[in-house]
C-alpha cells in the first residue's frame, strides 16, 4: 500500500469510528483522543487528516447527506411519477434501518454540536427541500397544475420525513410498512394543501 492509499484509510478509519461512536453517545460528546484511539492511530495523527473536530465533523454530514440524496435521487428516477411518493419513502426507511448511527448523525446533532456543525446540517437539510421542491414543480408542469408554494410544501414534507421517519429507528421492521403508510398519509396532507393532490387521487390508495 502506498503512502496516499495508506493515508485514506486512515482517514475512512477515522470518520467511520467517529460514526460508530457517535450513534451511542452523539458526536458532540466525543473527544479528538478517544476517535483517534477507536481507530488505531495517535492522537497527533489525526491532525494529518482533519484540523479539527468540527471539520472532522463536517466530513461526516457530507458523507452522509450526500448518500442518502443520491440514494433517494436513483429511487426517485427509476421509478414512475404514480409510484414515486412510496418508492421515496420505503427507500428512506430502509436507510434508516439499514444505517441506523448515519441517521442518528443527522437527526440528532442539529441542536447541538458547535455552530459550524449545526450548519453544516441545517444546509444539507436544505438541499434535500431543494430537491424536493425542484421535482414538485417538474411533476407539477408535467401535468399542467399550477400548485402554489411548492418550496414551502417541500420543507413540510422533509421535516415530517425526517421527524416521523425516526421512529424507525425503535421500531421492528414488521411495523415499518406501518409507519410508510402513515408517512405517506402525512405527505399526501401537505400536497392537498397546496393543490398538488386532487381530492379524487387523495381518497384513491397512496401511490
């Protein structure tokens, strides 16, 4: 192995301990020692990685947001518009389940941390809206409605993914579909709301 190779597994050692650990105890409340211990190094040798804990930190939002986007992005794009809402949802459920301390990441450090962190977050969550809000209105013009604030709609749906979307993480995954429905329900709530759901689709089974 050489020297770059080497110094990118270490790296990938680091984020991937500062994962593991902050699933149990939050990021925030690790120390730069004990995750350079977690993963086998010095605790100089962190410095040849990252200057600090918060930019340590911010690799970890980075990875983590950017993976669930794209997972959620190639769902959302192999799938129908009539199946897309549900597909979008299970896809995320089975993140959460599947990825438990990288959800816990997201979910739970965005009030606390340090201020970088917290907005490191808060962007990424407002990537996700953006999506969103974006794939409203390509839908939206596709079938020639004029639903009105979309962007708006798009945070809601986010926030209640997001929030209601965590109680799969201390459900059995027999209740999850349960839980999909319930979410999709929610969704459909926001879209009527905006004039994105006919009254005829609501009253039809989710897609």
């Amino acid at each position: 192995m050489n020297r770059i190779q080497q110094k990118r597994e270490t790296r990938r050692k680091l984020i991937e301990a500062a994962l593991a650990m902050s699933a149990e105890r939050g990021f925030s409340s690790l120390s730069l020692r004990e995750i350079a211990k977690a993963a086998g190094i010095a605790a100089t040798g962190f410095y040849r990685h990252f200057r600090d804990l918060d930019e340590l930190g911010l690799a970890l939002v980075d990875e983590v947001a950017v993976a669930l986007r794209a997972l959620i992005r190639e769902a959302r794009r192999r799938t129908s518009d009539k199946g897309r809402l549900r597909t979008s949802i299970e896809t995320f459920l089975d993140y959460v389940r599947e990825s438990p301390h990288h959800f816990r990441l997201l979910l739970g450090e965005r009030l606390g941390g340090s201020v970088a962190f917290r907005e490191a977050l808060r962007a990424e969550i407002a990537l996700f809206v953006a999506e969103l809000s974006h794939d409203l209105a390509v839908q939206a013009r596709a079938a020639g409605m004029k639903a009105a604030d979309l962007p708006l709609a798009a945070e809601a749906i986010v926030a209640v993914v997001f929030t209601v979307g965590a109680e799969a993480l201390d459900l059995p995954r027999a209740r999850h579909a349960a839980l999909a429905e319930r979410i999709i329900g929610e969704v459909n709530l926001i879209l009527r709301g905006v004039g994105f759901v006919s009254r005829s689709a609501a009253r039809r089974p989710a897609d």
